[in-house]
C-alpha cells in the first residue's frame, strides 16, 4: 500500500513532461547552468533496494541541510526524462545498465553495448554519454547488484562447487531457472556456456530469483537459479552462490546521478559520497532482507542503517 500510495504521488508530480524525453542535447546550455538550490527530489524505481537507496539519500541530503522528498516511478523510461529536466534531482543507478540504457537511447536498441566487467571503464563510457544531458554520474561506492548464480547448498557440498567454472569443470547437467530472456541474454545461457562451459540442458521459465525459482532448486527439481547479487533469501532456500570468478557480469555498481544544474555542486555529491564508504554487497542484502523478510519500512530501515554507520545522529 505504501509504495502504492508514493506512486501515484510520483505520478502526479511528474505529470506530463516526464513522457517528453527530456531536453535535446541541441539545448544543452539549458541543463548546465551553476548548481542551486535547496529543495530536491530524490526519485525511486519503485522496488525495494531502489526505495532503501532512495531513502538514505534523502536522510543524507537532509542532514546536510537540503529538503528532500521521495518519489516513487516505476521504471527507467519515465525517471530518467524527468531527471533530465529537473523534475527529479537525484536517482541511484546501476553503472553498466544505465550504461548501456542511455547509450541505446542514443544509438539504438541494436548499438554494441559500451559497459563492461570493469567498473573504471563502465563509469567513464557512462559519464561520457550522460554529461551531454546535463547529468552527473557520483563515484561509485562498493555495493553492487548484477547477476548471480545460485546452488543448493548440498549440491555444492557434494561436487565440490564454489565458482562457476567449477560447475563447468564437472560436466554436470544443469538445468536452470531463470527468465524466458536467460536463452537469449548474453549475461545468462549463451555466457555460462561459452565462458564457463556450463552444460545447460534445459531453461526452467521460472522469473529471476522467484521463490518458485529457489523452490526448484531446493527440491531438486533444478540444479541452479538465476537470482541477484543482493538477494538476502538465498539462506532460507539452502542455496549458496557460484562466484561469477571469469566475471562474465557487467559492473553493475550502485551510483548516484544526479541532475547537474539542480544537484551537480560540492554539496550534494560529498552527502552522498559519505554512503559510498560504509554501504557494501552484503550490507545491502541485509538491508534488502529486512524490508523484504521482516515487513519493516524503507524508511525506518535506511536510516537505522545510517544511524549504525554512524552517518546520523543516534537520537
């Protein structure tokens, strides 16, 4: 219900300019002028890592003297026009998927991808691409959220598994839950069998890391699960991940991007530059896992994780 209501409150905020398609790089004098104000949006993509990022931001900012408020958009081609225009002022983001989104936007569905396992490459093609649209792309901090592979626990026991080129030295069939697009992705099926020699035999249409999906593999019924690097339930399934150790994964790294002329100064990038120290892989599972798992609110959940961290005052 909460992330209902802040919907159709992002919604209604962003009104109509959010289907425009932001400004033309032909007015880009339009979307560089000087940073100010005090007053930002801070934009969320509507599932509960996204709202988790979104509301530590929004703690940070505010302890650094800015007025914030949180609005909930349910994907990527409505928020990021309205980043563009100023309607949102700062969003997380994934590194190699913004990445490779914007450069599509610029090029086409079909252009050759600019992202990469390398989180140095990644962020420059990404800064590259994003500057002309007025957008500023922050340090990348340590969390990252990619693809990830995940088998039970005794099965890994029993084969002696802990990476995924263990799996493909041992020959073993595997079949394999995941989403629909997993046969034709290059991240999934056609990548664990050309990089690792995965001998996938079968693609269960299950979802990405569905409880469906960890039940097969639980019960046997797969012998592996496309999940997330930040899937906090994998514990609760009896299934353990297979180290990506041929980092066939992009670098999907948490970012922040901001809108330059509203939020590109000093002040907000060193707000939140201060979580990039602190906010880790498993930091952000466990954060995950108590939204998720626990029923606790976002909210209530980043800014204790804040407070831990000792990035807010305890009282």
């Amino acid at each position: 219900m909460r992330a209902t209501v802040a919907a159709v409150a992002g919604a209604a905020a962003l009104g109509l300019a959010a289907c425009a398609g932001g400004p033309s790089l032909e007015t880009r004098s339009a979307i560089t002028a000087s940073p100010g104000g005090r007053e930002l949006v801070i934009g969320s993509a509507g599932f509960t890592e996204s709202e988790l990022l979104a509301q530590m931001y929004a703690a940070l900012l505010d302890h650094a003297g800015y007025r914030t408020r949180v609005v909930t958009v349910g994907n990527r081609e409505l928020y990021e026009p309205a980043l563009e225009v100023g309607q949102i002022d700062v969003v997380p983001e994934y590194a190699a998927t913004f990445a490779d989104w914007l450069n599509a936007k610029n090029k086409g569905s079909k252009a050759p991808p600019v992202a990469s396992p390398d989180i140095g490459a990644t962020m420059a093609a990404l800064r590259r691409i994003a500057g002309p649209r007025g957008l500023t792309v922050l340090p990348a901090g340590r969390a990252v959220d990619q693809n990830a592979f995940a088998v039970s626990a005794a099965y890994a026991r029993k084969h002696h598994l802990k990476t995924l080129s263990d799996l493909g030295r041992a020959k073993l069939p595997v079949r394999l839950a995941a989403g629909d697009e997993c046969v034709q992705r290059p991240f999934c099926a056609p990548g664990l069998k050309k990089r690792y020699g995965i001998n996938l035999t079968a693609i269960d249409p299950k979802g990405v890391g569905t409880t469906p999906a960890k039940q097969a593999v639980q019960n046997g019924q797969d012998q592996m699960v496309l999940t997330t690097s930040t899937d906090a339930t994998l514990d609760e399934f009896g299934l353990v991940l297979l180290t990506d150790d041929k980092k066939l994964q992009n670098a999907d790294y948490v970012v922040p991007v901001v809108n330059r002329a509203r939020a590109g100064g000093d002040g907000p990038a060193a707000a939140l530059n201060r979580l990039n120290k602190v906010l880790t892989t498993a930091d952000l599972a466990y954060l995950n896992e108590q939204v998720d798992s626990w029923r606790r609110l976002p909210t209530d959940v980043a800014r204790n994780y804040l407070k831990s961290k000792g990035l807010l005052p305890k009282n």
